[in-house]
C-alpha cells in the first residue's frame, strides 16, 4: 500500500502511536483499518463532540471492507476517502443498544484508583523509598522480613500494588547471600533486571555490580556472563538473581547447591505461584519439580532459607496445593491485602451454533480496541481461528497453545511485548509471565471450564489500571466440553499405579528411602514421548499430595555441571528429558492396590469435586442476575483470611440495575507471624521488661534535652533486642534518620490504634500533651514500652497521673539498664 493512512493530531497514548506506526510498515489491510477506528474512536470518546475524521487511500480499500471495520465515508476525492468511527452497539448483544461495548476501554477510562501512599518504615530510606505504595504493600514488606527460618509466606496482593518489592528489598537488606527470584520467563527476568537498574540512583551499590538476570543464549557473551553469576552464587556475592524455573532446575543448580550448603542462599522466590497447582495447556512440570529442588537444597542448609510465593490471585484449592509442596520445615502462612480487577467490563452472548459464533467473533474483532486476545480450548481451534482472522486480512497476530514449541513461544511472547503483535489467539497456555499492560479487549470463542480459568484470562486485559473489555461468544456445545473438561479424571488408577510400578521397579536406590525414578519408562502406545514424561510427572505428582511419596527434586547419576547448554535452559521438554526425579518413599504399602487406590481416590475425588465446583460458579455467574463480582469474591475466600474486596467494571447485573463500576477499598492483611523476644538468641533484655506486667511505662521530664539524645539512643538498642515496632509521631523517625547510625529493622506506625498493630514487641512514645488512648493501656500477650511525660493523666482516671497507675522506670533507668 502506497497511499497515504491519516489519524488525526491528539495526544494518543505512546504506545497506541507505537502500534500505528509499526502496522503502517508490516501490517495488512484489516490491521491498519482497526487501529484507525481505535484512534478515531479514542478521539471521540474523549472529546464527547463532532465525530473526528480519518483518511485512507482512495482505490485501496472498499466502502464494504470500512464498514466492517465500523468506519463509514463522510467525504472523498481522488486521492483519499474522509471516514469516521461509529460506537459498536450490536442488537445480538444484550444491553449493547444502550451502552456501547467498548466506549469505555476505548476511552480508556481509569479504573483502578491510586490510593494515598502509606508512611515507610525507616529502613525502606536504603531504597531511597520515602512511602509505599499500598498499605497492602506496607504489610507484605513486615511479613517477608520477620518470616521465620525455613517458613513458607504465600503473599497475594493485587496487581498494581507492589508486591515485586517483596524480592527486592530483602535482597537490598542482605549484603551477603542470595535472594533467588524465579519468574515464568526469561522476558521477565530481564524485565526485573532493567526496573532495579532504573529504580535507584546506583544500584550497583544496594545489589552489587553485575547483572541480575539469568538468560538463555548460546553467544560466548551470554555463557560468560552466566559463568560468572553461577561463580558469584557460590561465593555469596550474587545478591539477587531473576531466573526462569527451568534454568533453575539445570545449569544453575550445582551453584545454588553449593550456596545451600555454605549457608548463602538467603531466600527462595517464586512469583506467580498459582501456576504449580495449575495443569492442562497451562502446566509447566518444571514450576512444580521447584517443591523438590528446595527440599532437596533445604536439607544441604546450616540454616533454613526462607520461601516466598507471590501471586494476585488465589483460590482455595490452589492454596492447599501450594501447601502440600511447600509447607516444612517452618510454618506455611498466607498474607492477603487483595481486591477483585476493576477494569474489564464483561459481556456475554450464547451463539445458536458455531456459524452464528463465527460471524459474532469476527464482527467483534472487526471493532474492539487492540491489543486484543482471542482465547479457545485447543490447539486446534487456534489453528482454525488464525486461518479465518488471516483470510480477514490479519497479518500482527501469532497462535499460541501448549504444543508450541518453546523457540515459538520466546519468539511470540518478545513480539507481543515489543508491539509487533496486535493479537494472540491462544488456549490457556498463554498467560503466565506475559504481562502486557495495555491489553484492552479479551474475547473468548469458548466457554471456560472453570471460574477460575476465565477469571484469570480475563486478568490479561487492563493491567495498567484502565478500561478493558471481555467478551464471551459461546455455542451450546462449549458448554458442553467445557462440562466434560470439568469432569476430567487425572489419571486412572490402573494406569496411575503401572506407571508407578515400573518407575519404582527400574529406578535406582539411594538410600534412606530415596529413590531416583525415570520419566521415560511406561510408554502408551500412540502416545509422543513427551506427553508419556508429562503423565509419569503428574503420577508423581498426586502422590505426593496424597501422601505416599515425597518429591526431592532432579538427579542425574552423573554429578551436574555447567555442561548444560545455557541456550535450552528455559526449555520445559529439555528438563523432563535430561533429568530423573528423586522420591522418598513414605507409605511402607506404596505398592499394594488396597492402599494407593484408597490413597489415590480420595485425592482424586477432591479434585474432582474442586473442578466442578469452579464449573458451577462459572455457570451461576453467567446466569444470575447477581454481580459477577459476588461469585468471585466468595469463589476467592480464603478460611481464615476473607474475601478480596469486591470490584467491577460492569457486568450484565449491574447494567440492569443502573450500578456504575465500583471499587471497594483493599484490606491492608495482617502480619501472619507473632513476634517475640524469646525468638532472638541474642536479645539481653533485661528480665524485669519480660517477666513482669505486658504493658510497662517509661517516663521522660519535659524540656529534657540530654533525655531526648536518650531516648533516641533507648530506640536504636530496644529496636536491636527485639522491639522492632516503634509507635510515634513522624517527626521522631526523622529524627531517628539524622541520628547517623544505621537504621535497624525498625517498623514505624504513626497512629495510636492497637488493632492495627503487629503482633510483635511495642515501642509506643506519646510526645508531649499527647492524648493518650485507654487501648493502648490494654495488656497484649507480648511486650509494650510506653514512654510518656512524667505528668502525662492517666485517661481512665480524671484525678490520677498514668505513672500512679502503671508500673513504670524512668527514661534514665531504662537507658541505663541498656548500656
């Protein structure tokens, strides 16, 4: 095309701009025809005013192919044709005819609100942090840093609230030893790598100098660079590394278990963690095999590293999952601070059959904003529906499934995250590690077998905080497989208990219960080699959650090198091929059918159960007139901790019932751990702080200068032997800044309300004529310091000074029993 495409001037998004310009060089006619819609229509819906008008090539494009494309001619000459963007309000839409589809992702509104930022503790000034971002946030940070050895920490914060500082920080904090961050991708990896490159003004001096990510690559530069990191994981001076799973689990795991074992490796990361509970096209063996490499390094440890797993989004069952692999040898505990999105507005439409769904799809893809994702159930159908959008003429879209090759999907996902991709039509697999900010629109020409799996599609768009769009056009026969899918069996017991059999029969014996087993053994007839490696995991896999074995990671009778090519690190097929797993054997009857059919059917009864009960709620939430939002806030309830906070874009019942979206604010989570003196070796407290009364008050003289040097110096030393909550105003702790020594691990709170608080050692300084609350007078079953002017009234007794009331030293008494 040689003529002549025209967008009118605004100030458009950049990467909108980005898109135009890179389909104006390589994409086809239907390409550029929807970008310009989506630049009319981004005008229009701004502006609220006359329609704005685009230009095409006259002679290049037919007035049938614009008006497909939602575009009608307003004016023409010779050399181009005048257009403008009409609002998508299809009658076979319910609710279209009154509220356009797509006006507001088009807009692109704002959806998720910012909330204030939250008060740093002191230590946060390391990253040159004066606040955080969520009060979310501010939690996940004291629960990471206070997790017990050995402890696993879920954490689940919404997206957008920070939970990447979770990796960072500690790392930041621990100037010798590693902080491992496995991410799904080698992209992000290096995504994380550029945001603490950017993030502080040398951060070669918070992280060290030298690279951060672990990248496949087969030029010398890459396997130098990779050498030398495996070289600085051993000798402690690799202070964080991003990484994908499978690099993980091949050439860098002789280095991290010679880190194990001198004690540097400080923590274990894992972002995305919902995936190991996940299977179907989404399953990645390797997220799982990660369970058994850390017992594997745990039990190499003078010391137990601690284990954090970060995800938005957490169920239930997934939780259960994640704690059958992770819990031991500390607690498992969850952290949440979580809401529903509150960008995607959902749409639903049940097609009469697929020529009516694929009329409805292409007429939709035809008019929705890009990016765009076009989500089926097989590999099949993403070969079917890429065929028809090419036909379309379509040229910036990629198919994507779980038998793309693993060369593929570096290639697909690095084009979708440089612009080059418009759209991805794709099964489940797509998702994990592909996080494309401003993914617009999702349309599913499927029916999700589970609530959970539509939710977490639909979680794609919107990401930057704005309006997207999801859109389900589904037959009656998707519900159908969708009902089938649900009711999938894992594995049956016949051939679940062969396949253990001639694992456990050819596998070699290491002692102690060990056992090294091979994933090439049992062969099905028609079955490919890698589909047979994947069922014989999987076996493993539930028997270990049902309790008869205990997975303890990779082994090659061959003790790993770094022979491995680094360029096949993040391959998934290349880590089931190369390595064998080691199992401890737990039930003495592992063999007898009585035993592991019980075993087993209990398990897989409760996983069937889960999968249909995650199918109903999808159809509950599809045909109730309640807000989508109340089937998921219950589908993601969590015993013990609640619900997230309920949130959405617009849904078939608020439309009806006029609801505008909403947005309710987000919990702020609890610190999961009880903190004591008793935990610190080397606290020195003095006995009458602990043994006596739980709450002890400390007075000060007003307009005691020297008292004031003090009580600083009381903080710094109670902050060391366990009293890491400190209560005061925030000009304290700017004080406690300037003092000049190193701040400890020192939590700050500016707000006198004990249920806010930890559970944890309390420092608490009321500074003159403060008003002093009776609930902070409250004894706790730990420790409380309050430190008060000498005639501070007690506020229960109009007549009585607080130091005639509670038991109390002096500030010089105190500082004194410190020295």
């Amino acid at each position: 095309m040689d003529g002549v495409w025209d967008v009118p001037p605004y100030a458009y998004p950049d990467w909108l701009q980005e898109r135009w310009q890179q389909a104006e060089r390589n994409g086809g006619l239907s390409d550029r025809l929807v970008l310009l819609r989506q630049h009319l229509r981004y005008i229009d819906t701004r502006t609220g005013g006359r329609p704005s008008l685009g230009k095409v090539p006259a002679g290049e494009v037919t007035e049938e192919a614009l008006r497909r494309h939602g575009l009608d001619v307003v004016a023409r000459n010779d050399q181009s044709l005048s257009v403008i963007a009409r609002p998508w309000q299809p009658a076979w839409l319910p609710d279209a005819e009154t509220i356009p589809p797509a006006q507001e992702a088009f807009r692109i509104a704002p959806r998720r609100p910012e909330p204030p930022p939250v008060p740093g503790d002191p230590f946060l000034s390391r990253l040159q942090l004066p606040a955080y971002k969520t009060a979310g946030q501010r939690t996940a940070i004291r629960s990471t840093l206070t997790a017990p050895d050995g402890a696993a920490l879920q954490i689940i914060l919404s997206t957008g609230s920070g939970k990447s500082l979770c990796a960072h920080l500690p790392a930041a904090m621990d100037r010798s030893g590693l902080t491992l961050v496995v991410v799904p991708t080698v992209g992000l990896a290096l995504d994380q790598e550029k945001a603490l490159q950017h993030w502080v003004d040398h951060p070669e001096d918070v992280w060290g100098p030298h690279p951060y990510a672990y990248q496949g690559g087969s030029s010398e530069a890459v396997r130098l660079t990779n050498e030398m990191i495996r070289e600085r994981i051993r000798t402690g001076e690799q202070r964080i590394l991003f990484t994908s799973p499978e690099a993980v689990l091949t050439s860098l795991a002789p280095a991290l278990t010679d880190a194990a074992r001198s004690g540097l490796l400080r923590r274990l990361v894992i972002d995305e963690s919902h995936i190991v509970s996940q299977w179907g096209e989404e399953f990645r063996p390797s997220f799982q095999d990660l369970a058994g490499f850390r017992r594997a390094l745990l039990e190499q440890a003078p010391q137990p590293f601690t284990t954090i797993l970060l995800s938005a989004t957490i169920s239930k069952s997934t939780l259960e999952t994640l704690k059958a692999f992770f819990e031991g040898p500390g607690p498992f505990e969850t952290m949440a601070a979580t809401a529903l999105r509150p960008e995607p507005s959902y749409w639903m439409h049940c097609c009469q059959d697929g020529e009516e769904q694929k009329i409805r799809v292409l007429e939709a893809i035809n008019h929705l904003p890009r990016p765009l994702i076009l989500y089926v159930l097989t590999r099949e159908d993403t070969k079917h529906w890429s065929a028809l959008l090419r036909e379309a003429g379509y040229r910036r879209l990629a198919a994507f499934s779980g038998e793309t090759s693993t060369g593929d999907r570096n290639r697909i996902v690095e084009q979708w995250r440089c612009r080059e991709l418009d759209m991805v039509v794709a099964t489940s697999a797509f998702g994990m590690g592909v996080d494309l900010p401003e993914v617009r629109s999702v349309v599913h020409a499927c029916y999700p077998e589970s609530l959970d799996r539509y939710y977490q599609e639909v979680g794609r768009s919107g990401r930057d905080g704005y309006a997207s769009l999801a859109l389900m056009l589904y037959t009656k026969k998707d519900y159908e497989i969708a009902q089938s899918m649900a009711s999938r069996t894992y594995i049956g017991v016949e051939k679940g208990l062969s396949r253990w059999e001639r694992m456990f029969h050819t596998s070699e014996r290491l002692g102690e219960g060990l056992h090294a087993v091979s994933l090439e053994v049992a062969p099905e007839a028609g079955m490919s080699s890698r589909k047979n490696e994947y069922w014989n995991l999987r076996t493993l896999t539930l028997m270990h959650r049902a309790g008869l074995i205990e997975l303890r990671g990779l082994y090659r009778p061959e003790a790993p090198t770094e022979g491995l090519e680094d360029d096949e690190s993040e391959d998934e097929e290349h880590v089931v091929e190369q390595a064998r797993r080691v199992v401890r054997v737990l039930h003495p009857q592992h063999l007898d059918r009585e035993i592991w059919e019980a075993s087993m059917s209990r398990l897989r009864e409760q996983l069937y159960e889960e999968a249909q009960a995650s199918c109903r709620a999808m159809e509950d939430a599809i045909k109730s007139d309640r807000c989508l939002a109340d089937y998921l806030a219950d589908y993601y309830a969590l015993p013990g901790i609640g619900r997230p906070s309920r949130a959405c874009g617009g849904c078939s019942a608020c439309r009806k019932q006029g609801r505008t979206p909403y947005v309710q604010p987000v919990p702020w989570g609890r610190v999961p751990w009880r903190l004591s003196l008793e935990s610190l070796a080397d606290a020195e407290v003095p006995s009458w702080l602990t043994d006596g009364p739980k709450v002890l008050g400390v007075t000060y003289r007003r307009g005691d200068n020297k008292g004031r040097r003090k009580l600083i110096d009381v903080v710094f030393k109670l902050a060391r032997r366990g009293f890491r909550q400190v209560v005061a105003p925030p000009d304290f702790f700017h004080e406690l800044a300037s003092d000049g020594r190193p701040i400890p691990l020192l939590f700050s709170e500016h707000e006198y309300d004990p249920p806010e608080w930890m559970n944890a050692p309390t420092l608490v300084l009321f500074e003159l004529d403060t008003v002093i609350p009776s609930a902070c007078l409250t004894g706790p079953p730990w420790p409380r310091i309050l430190i008060f002017p000498e005639d501070a009234p007690d506020p229960r007794f109009s007549d009585r000074l607080l130091r005639h009331t509670l038991e109390y030293r002096s500030l010089d008494h105190l500082h004194l029993s410190l020295t």
